[in-house]
C-alpha cells in the first residue's frame, strides 16, 4: 500500500482515533482482513462475522506490527473506529486509486473470470508491475483489499469484478474507476437472482457504462449480448473473439492430444501462434480476452503469444491437473460451477479422454449440485447429464441431492444407464466408489459448486497417491 498517515486514513473514512499516540504514523503496509497476514506497518480490518469476530483478535495484530485496526468500535489499542468497515475500506480504496499512476483494468463475465483475470496479470506483469485480485475475491470487500494492496511502482490493477444485483458493478467501478474493461460473457451464473440473461447483461454492461471517453471497453463479438454493449459505451470498443470482424481473434484452432489449446493469434499489430498450458478449448476466449487487453495496452503480438503460451493456473481448484503415480489424472475444478463452465470443463474432460481411452483409460465426471439457478435449475441439471453422455463420458457420479439426480435423470434418458451413471449421496461417498473402480489411465474431472464441496473428493483422491509413495495411511 501507498503509506498514508493514520490521521489522513481517519479523514478519508470518515472516522474517530482512538487510542492513538501519534497520529501520523503511516501504514506502510497491505490492509487485510485475517490477522494471520498482518505485515509490519499494517492495518487489521476486523468484520464481526457469523462465527468470528476481527475485534478480538486486536491486541494480537497490534502485538504482531500492525500499526492500528479499522474497527467499529473501541478495541484497547490503536483503532480507528467507524459505523461501517466496508465502507471504510472502499472509500479508502478510492482514494488511494486516485493517488496512483497505475492504469485500472476491470473485468467482469458470468463464467471464466478468475481464470481471465490470471492470464492477464500473467501477460502483463511481463511488462511491467502488476498487481491484480488474487482467487475470486471480487466484491465489495475483496476489491478494494486488492486496490490497497498496489504500491507506488504498480503500473497494472487488474480488478475482477462480479455481481449478484443490478447496481453492484457500478458500485465498484466507483470505487475504482476502470481506464480498461472487459466483458466475457453473459450466461445463467446466478440467474435465480438476476431473474433472466437480460438482467444478468444489465449488471455487466454496468462495467463498460463506467469507462471514460479515452478508455476502451473490450467486449465478447461472439456473445451478442455483450456485443450488444457497445453501444452503452463512450469508450472505444475493442472486440475480440472467433467472429471474423473481430479485432482479436483466434484461427486454425485446435487441441493437443491431452486438450490443451494451439491456435493462431491476430490483433492489429501481427499474428503469432500460441499453445497453452491450460486444458479445455473454452480458454481460448479466455486467452484471446487477455490479448486484447494486452494488444490494448501496448504489448506486440509476440510478447503476448510468449507470455500466453508460458502462462499457467494460479486460482487453487479451476481445473488443476495432477497426473497420479499410478497413472490416474485428476482434474480438480470443484472451485465453482454455473451451466457454462459445467460444459465448457465437460467438453475438456472430453478431449482429455482422449488420449486417455488411447491407452486402456476412462473419463469419469464427478458433479454435483450448480447454485442459484433458480426455475431454471432442474432443466439445467437434466441438460448437462446429457451432455455427459452426448460427449461419450464413460463414469458419470452425481453428488448430494435433488440436483444430483436431476443430474443422473438426465443421463439416464440420453441414454446411459447400467452402472455408466451413479447417484451417491455426499463427498465421502463419491471417494469409496473411486477408490474401489479408479484404474491406471483414468482421467477423473471434479466440478460443483462451492457450496458442495467437491474439492474434498479430488483432494482425497490426490492424497491417496502421495500416501502410497511414502506408505502412509488412509488418505481420509
């Protein structure tokens, strides 16, 4: 973080010192919200949650070197004390994005965010200091830890930002005013909340409605509704996808004989063949995102083909791929899951499957319940157990409840039945059956939303191997 006194925080926020000896002692360090990341020179910002509350654990961030906490109440050290910390943290962060040089990009989208988001802080930090939102942390809290996190020498704030309302983009946007936008898709994420794809392009196009006249929005031209967003713009508009008016686009697209995506990048600058390391042909939109991005900001088209092409996963559990000793591969996508990114990682597993079946293996999809999709929830459970066995995938485990069976319903009426789909009842469950039908060359793709807990079955799976590499015991 840029340093600021105490007593210019206190003004910015709006709140009262206490406790507080000598008022222009600067923080000099990031702000966080969970005291086991307080640096030296920090500040604690303590939310009272449901199970914890940050308050209690003042004297011990203190004692740990920050140099006071953002609290809502007096806490017996230096504090500077506010009605609310949220607030607090967004107008803080708004007036330290005024204070940096550094060029905002903004991203928002129902699906691929936060793998977008890593691959452009990827691409861009090879040009010069980037700080971007580390995982999913994309709200009202999570955006403006970010924003405070970045420090004189940043030149890049890649901000990812999501939405569950009409008027939660805006909000962010001001807080940090994008110079650079993005917009990905426009999908069923969260639909039971937004109550239709037209609301959802509502919220999105927020982002692009921010921009200032000398920015440039960078819109999807294969989504019409994010196409369609061009015209809520004052900004340039910049498209790029496999649309052949596209600025960025993507040709001779094809993957490896383990899924990975090659193709041929043109922006208006040249063209340049990328391969990348990631799985599953939906990145290539993701890719071509960050491209534009990039081209935008003034990187040529070689740089940018290198740095996709060496660009790797850096958000925990979005298809994360372990090949096991044994010969079994897990793919670890269980961070989240809407009806868009179930089939773009079915459609991965497919192509990884391949080279799978090549060699005596098979593909087993274990899923489990998407969230908020409100009326629409039981046709898109039935759809994507279709496409399951539309995409010829061998196993296919449905995990939890009503939406699990939906899931197996839908396989079932496509065509797969025997014991090609299975409904079991929780996580532990889904483990047993793997580890009594897992064999050498299986490549098992685990995905759900958050809520399930998903990650816990590929966790197992994973820790099974390196259990049996140093004889250690029952991974559960």
């Amino acid at each position: 973080m840029i340093a600021l006194s105490l007593a210019e925080i206190a003004t910015v926020v709006g709140g009262q010192t206490y406790d507080i000896p000598d008022p222009s002692v600067q923080v000099t360090a990031p702000v966080v919200r969970d005291s086991r990341e307080v640096e030296p020179g920090g500040l604690f910002a303590a939310f009272a949650g449901e199970r914890v509350d940050g308050h209690d654990y003042a004297a011990q961030v203190v004692e740990a070197g920050a140099v006071a906490v953002l609290a809502t109440r007096p806490v017996g050290v230096p504090a500077i004390v506010v009605e609310d910390v949220p607030a607090a943290l967004g107008a803080l962060a708004r007036h330290v994005v005024a204070r940096l040089g550094a060029t905002l990009v903004a991203l928002t989208g129902s699906a691929g965010k936060t793998s977008t988001k890593d691959l452009i802080a990827q691409v861009l930090q090879r040009h010069a200091p980037t700080v971007w939102t580390p995982g999913s942390l994309n709200n009202e809290i999570g955006l403006p830890l970010t924003a405070l996190s970045a420090t004189e020498e940043t030149r890049y704030l890649v901000l990812e930002m999501g939405a569950r309302g009409i008027g939660h983009i805006r909000y962010l946007t001001e807080l940090t005013p994008p110079k650079v936008g993005l917009v990905l898709n426009v999908g069923t994420a969260h639909i039971g909340e937004f109550g239709g794809r037209e609301q959802i392009a509502q919220a999105k196009g927020e982002l692009v409605e921010s921009l200032p006249a000398d920015g440039t929005a960078i819109l999807n031209a294969d989504d019409p509704l994010v196409r369609a967003m061009a015209t809520r713009t004052k900004a340039r508009v910049l498209l790029f996808g496999e649309a052949d008016d596209a600025d960025v686009r993507a040709e001779n697209v094809r993957l490896t004989s383990i899924g990975q995506p090659t193709f041929t990048l043109h922006t208006p600058s040249g063209c340049s063949d990328v391969r990348l390391r990631l799985y599953g042909e939906h990145h290539v939109s993701n890719a071509l995102a960050a491209a534009a991005v990039a081209h935008d900001l003034g990187m040529s088209v070689d740089e940018i083909a290198l740095a996709l092409s060496e660009a790797g996963t850096l958000s925990r559990w979005r298809m994360e791929v372990t090949e096991r000793p044994d010969g079994v591969t897990v793919v670890n996508d269980a961070y989240n899951a809407n009806p868009e990114s179930m089939r773009a990682a079915l459609r991965a597993l497919a192509a990884m499957g391949q080279a799978a079946q090549a060699r005596g293996g098979r593909t087993w999809a274990v899923l489990g319940h998407m969230a908020e999709l409100g009326d629409e929830g039981l046709a898109e459970h039935d759809a994507v157990g279709r496409l399951a066995v539309r995409l010829n995938v061998n196993k296919l485990v449905a995990v939890g409840g009503r939406e699990a069976s939906w899931l197996q319903l839908g396989a079932y009426n496509e065509g797969s039945w025997g014991e090609e789909s299975v409904h079991v009842s929780d996580a532990q469950a889904a483990v047993d059956l793997l580890r009594s039908e897992l064999r050498p060359g299986d490549v098992v793709l685990v995905k759900a939303s958050r809520s399930v807990g998903l990650e816990k079955v590929a966790q197992a799976l994973v820790a099974d191997a390196a259990g049996a590499a140093t004889g250690g015991v029952d991974a559960r």
